[in-house]
C-alpha cells in the first residue's frame, strides 16, 4: 500500500497497512524482530489529536507587530497652532483622538492566529525653545469656547518664556511624539515588545506682546 494513503480506525487512531510481498526470495519466518506472519501488519500512527504548532506563536506575534499601522499625532495648540503663541501666555496642548486610541493587527498560519495591539501611553512635546521636554500620560485636554484663557491646561500644557524672532525662519521646531506599548496574545500564550513611536513636526512661531501704558490713564 503506498505511503500516503493513511486509513483512520474507529478508535480514532490513524495508520497503514502494510504486507510484505518478497516474491519468494525469502522464507517466512523472522525479518528483523518482527515476526512474519504472511498476513498484513497495522502501523499505528497514534491518536489523532490537535497538532501542535509548526510556528512559534512568539514569532508569529513579531509578523503582527511589523503589520501595525500607527498614525502620527495629530497636533493640536492653543492659540492655534497655526496661528502664534505668546510669551508668557498658558499653551494647551493636545492630539485629536483619532490618532489617541488602540490599533490592532493579525498574522496567523493554518491552526494559530496571533493578536497584536498597540496602545497610545503618552505623549512628549520637544516644543523647540531649549526647554524640558513637556511629558503628558494622556492625549491632554482641548481647549474649548468656556476654557479659561487665562489658566493653564489641566494636564498637558506649555508656556514659552521667549519669543522665536531669533531662530531660523522665525519659528522653533518642535517635534510631538506619542508612544506606544505592544502586547500580544494567541494559541493560549502571551507577550510584550518593546515600545513603538511616532512623530509629528510643526513650525511654532512665538510672538511677545508689548503693553502700552499711557500716564494718567485710568482701567
């Protein structure tokens, strides 16, 4: 019987039989250890069960991860960010939720799927001006028409202590990067990778304003 045609018995077990055919060339008897009995032999494969995965579900998770599609922030301030911000004057920072929220991807062979998810975890705004790096554990908040305009963002904001007129073509460069944490799950195992980030540029032109005082004015 050749080879591949593989029988399955009611027990579940899968095997072939095979029947020794010398043409006469060798006496029946012993062939090896296995005695001959001139009858067909049953060679069990085993149970059938589950198969076990061919892949590491591990490397099939980094194929998930190479998969991921992650936006850039999308830069919000106020004063608009395309407008100017002012010396002294609370910046609120912020990025739309459309690029704030969970992004996921697959990679699966025949029996093993594996899940990748990567999700937002903070933000750092390098706003170009030579200070500290501003860090916010979340998107921030919007500015909105009752915000205070006077006040400074609740959780993620900026205030420039020098205008850009001195810097090439007038503005700072500031660099907004979101950062991502990667986790994944599949075929009854789990993980992390290493962080992910994007990044978004944009011109900040900071203007200073000038009171006036006027002697024998009143408010």
């Amino acid at each position: 019987m050749p080879a591949s045609d593989v029988l399955t018995l009611d027990n579940g077990h899968k095997g072939q039989w095979y029947e020794l055919d010398c043409g006469g060339t060798f006496p029946q008897g012993n062939f090896g250890s296995t005695p001959l009995t001139g009858g067909p032999l049953w060679a069990d494969f085993g149970s059938v069960g589950k198969p076990t995965p061919v892949v590491d579900p591990a490397v099939l998770a980094a194929k998930a991860v190479s998969k991921l599609e992650l936006p850039k922030p999308q830069v919000r301030m106020s004063p608009v960010e395309t407008s100017r911000q002012v010396v002294g004057v609370p910046s609120w920072l912020w990025v739309e939720r459309t690029s704030w929220a969970p992004v996921r991807s697959t990679a699966e062979v025949p029996e093993v799927m594996v899940e990748a998810t990567a999700t937002p975890s903070s933000m750092t705004w390098d706003l170009g001006d030579g200070s500290d790096p501003v860090v916010c554990r979340g998107p921030g908040t919007p500015y909105g028409p009752d915000s205070d305009p006077d006040a400074a963002s609740p959780d993620c904001g900026h205030v420039f202590e020098r205008p850009s007129s001195e810097e090439p073509g007038g503005v700072f460069h500031a660099v907004v990067t979101a950062h991502w944490s990667v986790a994944w799950s599949g075929a009854g195992q789990n993980g992390t990778f290493p962080d992910l980030v994007t990044r978004s540029e944009l011109p900040v032109k900071v203007v200073e304003v000038q009171s006036l005082v006027v002697a024998g004015a009143g408010r």
